[in-house]
C-alpha cells in the first residue's frame, strides 16, 4: 500500500479492509490503506508473536514498535480469538497453549488421523518424546561480528541430524528426509555456524543444504514450519544478571515463534541453568523435565557423550529423566498424535499465510 502513490483514486471504493499479520506492522504503517476510506476494517495477527522489525533505541520507550493491533487490545476493543491448531503433535503444541495462551488451544481432529511419514516412525520410536529439551552444560557461547554463536551446540547439532538421518534410513541417507528439517537459531552468527557443518554433512550425503536442511533464524522462520524443528538456543555463560545472560532471548515472543515451528518433533539444545533465569523459559526447561508430559530432558555433561551418532543414540535410549512409561509412537497407518486430545472448539488458532496452522486474532473495527 505505501507504495501505490494513487491509492486516493479508490477512495470510497472498498467495503472491507483486511490487514493481515498486523502485529507485524507499526501503527503509522498500518494507517496508510485507512485513507480508502473503507466501512470496516479487520485487523488480523497474533501479539503474542514477533512484532514490527525497528531499528531505533527509542522504538520501546515511546512504543513506536507497537502495532495498532496491540493497541487495540490494550484499549479493551473487542476481539475474536481463533483457537483450533492443525500444525503440532498435541505433546508439543501444549506448553505454548498452557504458558502464552490460557491453555485455550485445541488440536483439529484432523491431528487425530494424521500419519506420520514413515520415514519418522523409527525417529519417534527411539526418542520416545516428541519435545526434548538437550542440556548442553559445557558448550560455551562466543562473540563473532557482534552476534552471538556456539560452537558446541552447533557440533552437537550436526551429530543430531546424522542421528536422524540413520533413523531415517538404514544407510544413513538424509534423502529420505528430504526438505523435512527445520534449524533455527535467534543469532545470524551461529545460523552461519551451522550452515558451515551442515553444508559438508549433506554433500557427503550427495545432496546439497539449500534442499535438504533449512537452517535460519527464528524471525525469518515465522510462518513457516517443518516436521522436525532443531533449536540451538545459544545463550550459554555466568552473567550476573538476566538481561547480559540472555539478551533478546528475554522477548518470550521469539520462544513461542521458535516451539511452534514443528508438526512432529521439537528438538531444543541449550544450557538449562543459563535460560532458567527466565521465568518462561524455565518453564518450557520444567515441561520438558515434568514425569507428567510426553517430553524429555536429555543432560549432556561433555562432548564424550555424542562423539558419535551412536553414541548420542544410546545416550537418549538409556535417558532417565523421566520416571513415566512413554506413550508409544504412532502405528504405520495412523498416528495416534491425540492421546491428549481434546474438543475441538468452534474457531481457530495458529496460523500465518497460508499455513495449515492458524494461529490468529482478529480486531473488527466499525
């Protein structure tokens, strides 16, 4: 719109505005199409995701970064809440519902006959969580060109892809597995990092990274999804306070971008004792540690306990974390991803685009 300079002469012309992803606008930006004078307008987003990208120091104090949406709804306007995911195994779609959204998501009872490709069924058996929480207390972060990086989450990443792939193929092949892998991170420097061992990974594999494995940040994720979502959280040292100790990683909107990414495996390596200074990330750390969840906390001491593929492996099979009996994985015709299933509701939730998954609220102004 702000690049249509005649937009005046459909002025009067429209019934309906219809602003999607509004929270990911600022307020000036989201008033330019208002000039069409339309009878009503229909803002549609989720606030409690990634807002407008804004460069200045001031864009929080005098909240230039927020989005009429927000306003909105700080203002007490009326809203209609989408609440139906099609995107998450329920195991990992229920600790972004419980912390960000009242518990109010439900899963679309197509999740209940979904099936699991088959390639997966080896992975889900042998992990036995479909959301692990991989505590790499020795892998230190680093500053390179002013972002952050981690060279051990990254090694330790790279050993959890070639994991996947022998689960995913006897030969241990990433063909298989095929555009269905998802690596993000919150800083471009460890994203560069992971490009650098993963590149060499599929070429020995003889196919290239750009096709198999997307690797990326989180802001450039939003919207998208994989079946299998790896996560290196980075952030790893002694800071004394919680701002130097995590930095941006604080926004608990990029967290909730980051975990509801996958449709079958959310896979997060970090160190638990740095990101638990955080309430909501302690949390997430908790869920995941919780006899009462379909989830996992794998600790990992030193790198001796994932020199190899295998030996990561037989690590996760012998984890005891959890004292619970495991639900079992999903059969060869149908996943039985529900066993938490509950009633779908009458609208729905989690989506951007046209992803399967609606995540969305919208804001109807007269």
């Amino acid at each position: 719109m702000a690049g249509i300079p005649k937009m005046v002469l459909t002025k009067d012309l429209f019934d309906y505005l219809i602003v999607d992803e509004a929270c990911q606008c600022t307020e000036p930006a989201t008033l330019i199409p208002f000039q069409l004078c339309p009878k009503r307008v229909i803002l549609v987003g989720d606030q409690n995701q990634l807002p407008a990208t804004t460069f200045s120091d001031n864009a929080n104090r005098t909240n230039f970064c927020r989005s009429l949406f927000e306003r909105l709804l700080q203002s007490g306007y009326d809203k209609t809440m989408l609440t139906i995911q099609y995107r998450m195994h329920p195991s990992i779609r229920k600790f972004p519902s419980d912390q960000f959204y009242d518990g109010l998501i439900h899963d679309h009872e197509s999740i209940m006959a979904r099936q699991l490709p088959p390639q997966l069924q080896n992975l889900a058996q042998f992990l036995g969580s479909r959301m692990i929480f991989f505590d790499v207390q020795h892998a230190m972060e680093t500053v390179d060109d002013k972002s952050k990086c981690n060279y051990g989450e990254a090694e330790f990443t790279q050993r959890l892809v070639e994991l996947i792939a022998h689960s995913a193929a006897t030969q241990g092949s990433l063909k298989p597995i095929k555009g269905q892998i998802g690596v993000i991170s919150p800083y471009k420097s460890q994203v560069r990092m992971l490009k650098n061992r993963l590149g060499p990974l599929c070429r020995s594999h003889d196919c290239s990274l750009q096709d198999t494995i997307e690797v990326n940040t989180v802001d450039a994720f939003q919207g998208r999804e994989k079946d299998i979502i790896i996560f290196n959280c980075v952030r790893s040292n002694d800071a004394p306070t919680l701002k130097s100790a995590l930095g941006f990683l604080i926004d608990e909107r990029r967290l909730n971008v980051a975990i509801t990414r996958p449709k079958f495996f959310l896979l997060v390596v970090g160190n638990a004792k740095t990101l638990s200074q955080s309430e909501v990330w302690k949390n997430m750390i908790e869920y995941c540690r919780s006899s009462d969840t379909d989830s996992k906390l794998v600790e990992l001491p030193s790198p001796s306990h994932y020199a190899t593929h295998l030996d990561l492996k037989d690590l996760i099979h012998s984890s005891s974390t959890k004292s619970h009996k495991r639900a079992q994985p999903e059969a060869t015709s149908q996943v039985h991803d529900s066993h938490q299933q509950q009633q779908p509701a009458d609208y729905s939730l989690f989506a951007t685009d046209h992803s399967p998954v609606q995540k969305r609220q919208r804001v109807s102004s007269t």
